[in-house]
C-alpha cells in the first residue's frame, strides 16, 4: 500500500470505489460498509464519478491516479445504496467471512502478548492480514508504524490519543500516528487488520513492562 496515500477514511473510500486498493484493503473496506452504511453514499458518489472521469481520459499511468483520485473527491453526492441485513448470529460481516474462510468462534488464535491474541492470515497482495482479539481494558504497548495499518473493529471498541473506535469503525494509521490503543473494558476488542510494514514500539522500558504485567 505503500504507494496508495491513505491518510483519512475518505481517502481509503476513494480508492476504494476506484479499485486501486489491494485486496485484503478492498475487504476490509467492503466489510464496514456492509456493517455501517454512513460512508455509502460516499462511495456511490465516488464509483460515479470514477466512471465518468474514466470515459473522458485517455489511459493513465499508475503514477497518476492522484489526478484520478482529485476529481472523484470533486464529484457530486448520490443516493445510499441498499444495503443488505447479516444473519442474526454471525459476528463476522460477510466480506471478511467469504475472505478468511471462517467465523470468530472458529478462530485458532495464538497468544502474543499477555491480554492479547492474534490469528494471522500471511500476506496476501503486499499487506500483513490478522485478526487481533485484545482483552477488556489492555493496552497494546506504545507504538508508530513504519507504514500503513488499517484496523477494522468487528465486535467492542478501543481508545486512544485520537479517540474512540467501536465496532465497523476503521482506523487508519501511519508513521504520523504514535498510539497506545486500550479495549474498552466491558468485551474483548476483536479486530481484522492490514498492514504494509511492521510496527515500531515508542514507549518507555519502564511504559512496556507496565503494559505486558498490568
């Protein structure tokens, strides 16, 4: 994703409905807007706008999608799509089911850290994909990115210095972003997340072993 600026959820909607994002991103995206339907209209508005811009240009470089991306955001808004109900019981909105081939409850998770569990996918399309289940009211260490992480919560929510996520809210974080994300204290946090380049811990000896023992 390293290419693919994806400073604001605006921006990842963008790319999103011009199809320039890599897969696990594009399913990640998929999956909030089947699990909130606010940015709908966004993208309806931007897949019409990619669609006209495309008719009129002659072909582009991959180098000059930002040409591309600078009119989408210009176009005007359209109606919501309709979006479809998830079964009763699945946790898991259908984009991330048919993707990872699983259900929550279905999850081998492998422990991590003390009050945090990962399930790990490889890399797919460039981008680290995982599932991340944090405990209620852990803290995740202190750390920035070395380049892009999209976080998808799927059930609970987290805080940190930006604000509060809950479940189909996404976070977009880059190497501008030094956070301490902590579960919210009445569930575990589950999350999907997609990444391009390995976190980097920010904090303190002393901040980290009080967040692996607390």
């Amino acid at each position: 994703m390293a290419d693919v600026q994806l400073d604001t959820v605006d921006a990842l909607m963008a790319r999103y409905a011009a199809g320039i994002l890599p897969e696990p991103a594009r399913v990640l995206v998929e999956a909030h807007l089947e699990m909130q339907s606010v940015n709908r209209p966004k993208v309806s508005k931007y897949e019409a706008a990619v669609g006209d811009i495309l008719e009129k240009m002659e072909p582009v470089a991959l180098n000059s999608r930002d040409a591309v991306l600078k009119a989408v955001f210009a176009a005007d808004p359209l109606a919501a799509a309709k979006v479809l109900p998830r079964p009763a019981n699945a946790l898991f909105p259908k984009a991330i089911r048919d993707f990872a081939g699983l259900e929550a409850e279905e999850i081998p998770w492998k422990r991590k850290l003390p009050g945090f569990k990962e399930y790990s996918l490889g890399k797919i399309d460039g981008c680290d994909v995982s599932f991340f289940w944090l405990k209620p009211g852990r803290v995740i260490p202190a750390h920035t990115h070395e380049g892009y992480e999209l976080s998808l919560v799927l059930d609970g929510a987290f805080n940190d210095a930006r604000g509060r996520f809950v479940k189909g809210d996404i976070s977009v974080a880059d190497e501008s972003i030094d956070h301490r994300p902590m579960a919210e204290s009445e569930r575990p946090c589950i999350g999907f997340a997609v990444s391009d380049a390995p976190l980097k811990l920010t904090g303190s000896l002393r901040q980290l072993i009080g967040d692996l023992i607390g």
